[in-house]
C-alpha cells in the first residue's frame, strides 16, 4: 500500500531492523509456535522475514507491492518462497499453513472489509488448529504524522476479537500497549 517518503526511509532503515528483531517479533510472539511452514502476509521492506526465516523450517512470503516483491526475491532467494499477491486474496491453496503472521501492517490494508477478507484468507490457508498471529500500531500524533499521505486504516485492539471470531478463529487474545498490540487466534480443529 501506499507510504510517504519518510515512512519508506524509516520502514528500510538499519533502525527499524534492529528493533524489529530485538523487540518487535519477540514480544509479537512470545509463546507462539510457528511449526514447519509460516505464512508471512505483508513483508514490505523484509526486516521481519529475516528474523522469520530463522524461526521456521520453511517460509512463504505474500507481498502486494510488485517492486517489493522482487526486492524480496533477490535478497532470498531460494531461502523464502516470495509470491506477488493480496492478503485478502491469497493465491495460495486451503490448509496449506502451520501458522500465518502480518506485522505492523494491517493498517495498511485500506479498508475495514479488506482488512476482514485478509482475516477469512488466513483461516482459510491454516491447517485445522494453526495460528494466526501478528502485532500492529495505535494510532497517535506521530503515528498520524508519519502516516501523513499513506493508506492507514488503524485496527482499534478493543475491537478485534470480534473480528476474528467473526472470520472463524477461536481461542482469541490481544494485549495492549500504548503504542501497539499484538494478537493470537487459532484456526479450530
């Protein structure tokens, strides 16, 4: 989806990497097992797929941004499937997943029903009792600053659970801080 300028610098900065890896996806994930095959929907510049990519035996990337999708393909090579596509429209087969994960990335989604379809094609490429689990932002001053020009559709926490459970997911949970949440649901059995 779109982003401004500055959002693009800081999103492929040495910066955001860091703090993806030593406090984004730890704290995303705590308690979380992946299993043998994760979805990634939505890497953008790839700072979490290089920590995923070292957290699961096989990865497959969907990123809507075709550039980015070939960015992607270049720096991973045969390491991480890398496929052009939309989260809300997998092009990918049911039950296919152990877990599927988006980071500080479904604001970007623009809409509230899009967001919705991204939510019902993750269950759909679940196996029966995988997860689906991710963080994102609140919304703030600087958060609307940075976001000034971009899509940005922020998920309220408070409101997610319904959504999930509304695509089908159980066993939901959400913790929040003041500057971004993260979130757990499992396809049933």
């Amino acid at each position: 989806m779109p982003m401004n300028w500055v959002h693009r610098q800081l999103c492929s900065s040495r910066l955001w990497a860091w703090g993806v890896a030593n406090k984004g996806i730890p704290w995303a994930l705590d308690g979380i097992s992946l299993g043998e095959h994760a979805l990634e929907i939505g890497p953008g510049f790839g700072a979490t797929t290089r920590v995923l990519r070292h957290r699961v035996p096989r990865l497959t990337a969907v990123e809507v941004d075709e550039a980015s999708t070939e960015t992607l393909r270049a720096e991973f090579g045969d390491t991480v499937r890398v496929i052009h596509g939309d989260g809300a429209a997998l092009p990918l087969p049911a039950d296919e997943f152990d877990s599927v994960v988006c980071f500080t990335m479904l604001h970007h989604v623009p809409s509230v029903s899009s967001q919705d379809r991204l939510f019902a094609e993750a269950l759909r490429v679940l196996r029966p009792g995988g997860v689906f689990a991710g963080s994102d932002s609140r919304t703030s001053f600087l958060f609307r600053q940075l976001h000034r020009g971009d899509t940005m559709v922020v998920v309220p926490p408070e409101t997610l659970p319904a959504r999930l459970r509304a695509a089908g997911f159980t066993d939901v949970t959400v913790l929040a801080k003041s500057d971004e949440f993260r979130f757990s649901a499992h396809k049933p059995d």
